[in-house]
C-alpha cells in the first residue's frame, strides 16, 4: 500500500527516491519543491482557517464574497492586458 502511494506521489512529482549510498538497495524518499511548496500552503491555509474561525459565518461570507469579486476583476484585467 505504502509503495502503491510513493509512486503516485513521485509520478505527481511530489517526492523522489534516494538512494542511501552508491552500492545500497535502500532508497530514502524526499519531498521535490513542488512537495514542500504544497506542505508549505497546506500550513498556511490552517493558520487563515484559525483566524477567520473567529469571524461570524456571515463575515466570513461578506468577505469571500468581496475577495472572490476583486478576483474577478483580477482576471479581467489579465485577460485584457494578454
């Protein structure tokens, strides 16, 4: 089950496999940037889910709403500029 998952996460090009030493068969698994880069949002994204939690739902709704709408305008502007 484990190497079924290491190799999905390598194709994903999360991980990749290291070998220990030259004439070794063990390999050490290690996170690629692409893999750190994800931990690294995934922290990010616990520590904004712990200070909006302190927000009423419908102020958390207000401004994902408001944010989604600058995003919008965001994307407009890219397009017209490209």
């Amino acid at each position: 089950m484990v190497s079924r998952q290491a190799v999905e996460l390598e194709k994903d090009g999360l991980i990749k496999r290291v070998k220990c030493s030259p004439n070794s068969k063990l390999l050490r698994l290690e996170l690629t940037q692409r893999g750190m880069d994800i931990v690294k949002a995934g922290k990010r994204s616990k520590v904004v889910d712990e200070l909006f939690s302190s927000l009423s739902t419908e102020t958390r709704w207000q401004m994902e709403s408001g944010l989604n709408q600058i995003l919008e305008k965001l994307e407009e502007h890219n397009s017209v500029k490209n």
